[in-house]
C-alpha cells in the first residue's frame, strides 16, 4: 500500500476554495481546478517506498506485471489504463466531445503521419485512446450532456424571441433528428462571428429573463428556468461565444451528491459548477465545440459528435452483500465504487485481483493490509492511496471511501 502525493492543477476555471476545503487546508487564493490521481504521465501521482519520492508512473514502469497484475498487462499494456481525479468547477468547462477508439487510433495517425508536433495548439490527438469518463458528484454539480430532443431544443429556442434563431427553430421542427442536430450545430459554429456575438448576447439577455419565471400562472416553458438559468451563466462567462448557442441544444442536468453521469464517446458535454469525483480512461483526446478560447476543428468535430437526442441517465451505486457500492459503465478501463462505513462496523476487505486507487471523500478511514505484517494506512479526507494488483486490504473507520480499478 502506497500513500500517494498528487498534483493539483490550477486552470483558471477552478474554485479557489472547494478542493482546500476537502483537503482540510488553507486555500492560496488561486484556482485549484483538479487534483489527479494516477499514473497519467502529465502529472503522475509520487509515492515513496523508503527511498524517497518517485513518480508512481516510474514504479509501475518498472515493474508492470507486479503492480497491475499479468491481465491488466496483457489487455492494457504496462500502463495504469485510468486516471482519477477530483474536480472542482467554479464556471465551466469548454463545451467537448471524446472520439471512440477507431477514431482516436485514426486521427492521432493521420496527424502523427502529417507530423503535426505534439504540442501543436491546432493537434486534436495527443495518443491513440478513446476517453470514457464518469463524474460523480461532491455536492450538487451541474453539466450538459447529449443532445436534447429536437422538438424540445425548439420550444427552448423559440420562447428566447431572438429573430436570428428562427431559422435553427424552423431546422429542428423541419428535419429529421440527426440531420436537424447536424445542420443546427454546424450554422452555429460556421456563422459570422459577429452576427452570432449579437445573437449570443440578445439570447443571453432572454434567457436571464426567462429564468425568474417561476410559479403555478407561470407559462410552460417556465420549467426551462434551471437551464436558461445555466445558459445565461455560460454567456456572462463566455460572451459572445458560439458554444452558448450550441449549449441551448444540450440537457441541463444537475446531479445531487453521490449521483453520477456516464459520458461516452460522441456525447457533447460540460461541466458547469460543483465538486465531483471523476474517473476517465488515460487519454488527453479532446475536440471542442465552443466556450474556450482554444482551438475549434469544426470538420473533425461534426466526424466525431453522435447526433442522437438522448436524455442524460443518472446512475446511482448499486451495493452488494459486501457493502460495495457500484457505479455500473460498458467499459473495461475503469470502474468505480464507494464504500459508505460507519463507525464500529466489521473491515470492510477489498477485492485483490486488480490494482486500485482508494480516494477518502469524507470521514477519516484505515487501509489495513493482510497479515500480521501488512501494515495500515490512515486516510483523512481527500487523502489517497495505491494498492498493487494481488495485495490484500481491508477498510475500516467511519467515511466513504471511493474505490476505482478497472474490470479484471
């Protein structure tokens, strides 16, 4: 077992106060956005093994087969295949979307083969993964996710009364539902842009609006307000930009503690506001639709982006005899879990087949190893430890504990 010491990434969308106070520490005034932990080679988590601090991406390195085990080695390579984090969003994130695995293998050759440089601000592949990633929230936490019903994204745009939106308005009423997505998404991102700064700033002023209507004489697109709410949000952020338009064809969702939203490859997204625990397949492969100041591949994102309407499907843990709690996802690359205890309660023994990165999200808990020799760690809240694959551990003490491996 491994107490592992890990880098917090100050990018400018973060709170300056909720991963502080997670931590039980003074907050330095400056964004605290995420805190990762993992083996990612940008900013891998250390641990120290009485030799002084080493990155855990060198002590896996060193010994792949020993740390994740023979099956992870043979269906992910010699890499830890996820990376965990905690997310703190004070605005949001840029509006993006993740390609599958064909695709990432596909355009991160073609750009390897075009010798785009790797750090290039117009590159839209840093490797050749997919990036499934789930969030699971802190606190209340907003987002986007997938497309709205056309229909509804309509009526959402029509009660604005902004006259340059009637044309997307008369698009999703007209067409069918992948080609009025298409169509819609690719004006907005190929518009004058500064005819749609005008139309971002007269639909940002309507949704302020629209987002005070409340009660029962109030009219029926009333129960948009939480999400004209959002979008008005979005464009004091990010005025003038293209992405808030786009984000009006989004669900507004707001997950509630211990809830959490699966995104998969093709769904476009945001995060907007709250503290979450996020896990994510170990890639850097992201294409953005808008409120960023970086680069935009419009081409390559409408390959990318599944224009299918789908409403956002909020998992919860599912729990087995074992007190495990389960936040079920298609993939093999993560897997993440938590464990709720309370204080006296039996250990709590952790499967040993995979190696884990146990996160403590509240409380103060022990990771107990097995036999007499195997030592215990105390986590405190936000604390974090590695488990290499075939090492037995148990948990006690009163907190929740959030559990991320991968499918053995």
């Amino acid at each position: 077992m491994d107490r592992l010491v890990n880098t917090v990434r100050p990018y400018a969308w973060g709170s300056t106060t909720a991963i502080p106070e997670l931590l039980g520490v003074r907050p330095t005034g400056e964004p605290q956005a995420e805190m990762w932990m993992g083996a990612h080679p940008g900013a891998p988590s250390r641990v120290d093994r009485g030799e002084g601090a080493v990155a855990l991406s060198e002590v896996i390195a060193a010994d792949p087969e020993r740390e994740l085990g023979p099956g992870a080695v043979r269906h992910f390579g010699p890499r830890l295949p996820f990376l965990l984090k905690v997310l703190a969003a004070a605005s949001p994130l840029s509006l993006q979307v993740h390609p599958d695995l064909d695709q990432a293998k596909e355009g991160f050759a073609d750009e390897e083969g075009r010798g785009v440089p790797a750090d290039a601000p117009h590159r839209n592949y840093k490797d050749a993964n997919h990036k499934p990633e789930l969030i699971c929230a802190l606190t209340p936490f907003d987002g986007l996710c997938g497309f709205r019903d056309p229909g509804e994204a309509a009526a959402l745009l029509a009660a604005l009364e902004v006259d340059s939106l009637k044309p997307y308005v008369d698009i999703l009423h007209a067409h069918p539902e992948s080609h009025a997505l298409r169509e819609v998404l690719t004006a907005v991102l190929t518009a004058d842009p500064e005819a749609m700064a005008e139309t971002v700033h007269q639909a940002a002023a309507a949704a302020e609006r629209l987002s005070a209507l409340d009660g029962p004489h109030a009219p029926a697109y009333a129960a948009y307000a939480p999400a004209y709410a959002a979008y008005a949000s979005i464009a004091r952020h990010y005025p003038g930009d293209p992405g808030v338009i786009a984000a009006m064809l989004l669900n507004f969702v707001r997950l509630q503690p211990g809830e959490a939203l699966y995104l998969g490859a093709g769904v476009p997204h945001a995060y907007l506001d709250g503290l979450g625990v996020e896990i994510m397949a170990n890639s850097d492969n992201v294409l953005r639709c808008g409120l960023t100041p970086k680069h935009v591949d419009v081409p390559e994102l409408l390959r990318v982006v599944r224009f299918e309407a789908d409403a956002p499907a909020v998992l919860r843990p599912e729990a087995d005899s074992s007190g495990e709690e389960l936040y079920a996802t298609p993939i093999d690359e993560f897997r993440l879990s938590r464990y709720v205890l309370a204080q006296g309660a039996e250990p709590r023994p952790l499967p040993a087949a995979t190696p884990q990165i146990l996160l403590c999200a509240s409380g103060t808990v022990t990771l107990r190893g097995a036999g007499d020799d195997g030592g215990e760690l105390r986590l405190a809240c936000g604390e974090s430890a590695f488990v290499p694959a075939g090492e037995g551990a148990a948990l006690t003490g009163e907190g929740t504990v959030f559990r991320a491996t991968l499918v053995a």
